[in-house]
C-alpha cells in the first residue's frame, strides 16, 4: 500500500509513535524514527523491527524544539532515503499540574514540544513532501485538546494548537497536493496508563460507550489510511480514536 514511500515519524522510539512506525512499515513505508536523547536502545529496536518487513529504516537523534536541528535533521532523512513522502508529528510529553501550582515552564516545556515541535517538523519537511506525489502530514492530537481536563492545562492547550495547526497547514499545502489531517485518541493502553491505579482505570473505562480502553494499534491503523492513497481527499480533518469517549 506505501510501498517505496518515506515515512518520518517524531517520537517513534516508544509508546504510539513506535506502533505507527511498524504500521507503516508493515505496509510497505521505509522508516525514519526521530527519537530524543536518551531513547537510543529503544529507537535502535524500533529500527529493527521495521526492518523485519523489509524496508529500509534508520534512527535520527534530534530535540524537535529546536528549529535549527529539526532543519539538519530533515535534510539528512531526504537525502538519505531519496526524499520524503509522509510525516507523522507525534512527538509530546506531559507535566501535568492545575493551573494555579503550575510552572511557567511546565507551562512552556510542553507547548514547546508539543506544538512549536510539529511545527518545525512541518516546516522543515514541507519542500520535500512538495516534491512528493501525494504528500501526507498526520498530527496527533488528542481528545484532551477537544474537551479540557482538570491538571492538563498545558497538554489541552497544546493540543488544540495541533488542531488549529493541522487546519491552516491543510488549506495552506492543498495546491500542492498534500493533505495533513489530525488523529485524537482516547484513553490508549500504553506504558503511562499501565501505571494508573485499577480503581481510575475502571473509571475511565465506565466513561466509553465501547467500555474499554484502545491500543496503540487502534491509532496506527488510522495512521496508515490517512497515509494511503485511500484517504486521498480527506484533508483538515481531526478524527477521534476513543471508543466514543468525547461523542
């Protein structure tokens, strides 16, 4: 389906962004996993498995924050797999706290990461996707963005920009060809949840109409739609992976 297609893919070491990676590799995508120091045994797995379907793939360090590095850093994934066809901007973190105990630099730490990191991403990889066929620009978001939550001021705010981010770059880029959509997931099993006591899991999951938390895999498939050329006129469009959460 992506066969021969470039796939960059921001926080790819772990967690959503690694499952997307493997996706899209398992569907024929060569793999550009963009890690943070410090995730480099797990970014060199990812690399691994991905090559395990065939495709080429590789491992760039780089802090998505900083504007210069991410321009380095996409140039050196075009010029090693010949160009680039589809970004996924999933790089984030969380410091969550309520608003009146929260830092100015919790505060700035995760838009900076979050927003200003797809951003620069987008940026930096829109010449190459220009010369792509059919560019594709995915962003995730998240259900928080959509509805607030109580301690993640910073997060909600963040991902909101994502939205609003993904809706100007889809109008911006639509001559050229390139749709960038959003991905809103839910409550997703993954290593940050796996954590959480059982009493607020089953809370949470007393909240979803299809009563129970998604995976990882729930979202990468998405990922791999939108990638395809079967979403091809689907563009600024933010879709929820949430089991009905925020219906």
């Amino acid at each position: 389906m992506l066969k021969d297609r470039t796939a960059v893919i921001t926080g790819a070491s772990q967690g959503i962004g690694r499952e997307i990676a493997l996706e899209l590799a398992k569907n024929g995508a060569n793999i550009a996993v963009v890690f943070i120091a410090g995730s480099e045994e797990a970014a060199a797995e990812a690399v691994k498995a991905a090559e395990g379907f065939g495709v080429k793939a590789k491992a760039y360090e780089c802090n998505v924050v900083d504007f210069d590095q991410s321009k380095a850093v996409c140039g050196n994934i075009a010029k090693d797999f010949g160009g680039i066809d589809i970004l996924v901007n999933n790089a984030g973190i969380t410091k969550d706290g309520l608003i009146l105990t929260m830092s100015e630099s919790d505060f700035d730490d995760v838009l900076s990461v979050n927003l200003k990191g797809a951003f620069n991403f987008t940026k930096h990889s829109s010449r190459y996707l220009m010369k792509s066929k059919n560019g594709r620009i995915i962003n995730i978001s998240s259900v928080i963005g959509l509805a607030g939550n109580i301690g993640q001021a910073n997060y909600s705010a963040s991902k909101a920009g994502i939205i609003g981010l993904t809706k100007s770059t889809a109008r911006e880029f639509a001559s050229k060809n390139i749709t960038c959509n959003a991905i809103a997931p839910g409550f997703i099993e993954t290593a940050m949840t796996s954590a959480l006591p059982e009493e607020i899991v089953n809370n949470m999951q007393s909240n979803i109409p299809l009563k129970r938390m998604g995976t990882a895999n729930d979202v990468a498939n998405l990922a791999v739609f939108l990638a395809s050329d079967m979403a091809s006129y689907i563009t600024g469009e933010v879709i929820k992976v949430d089991g009905g959460m925020c219906i």
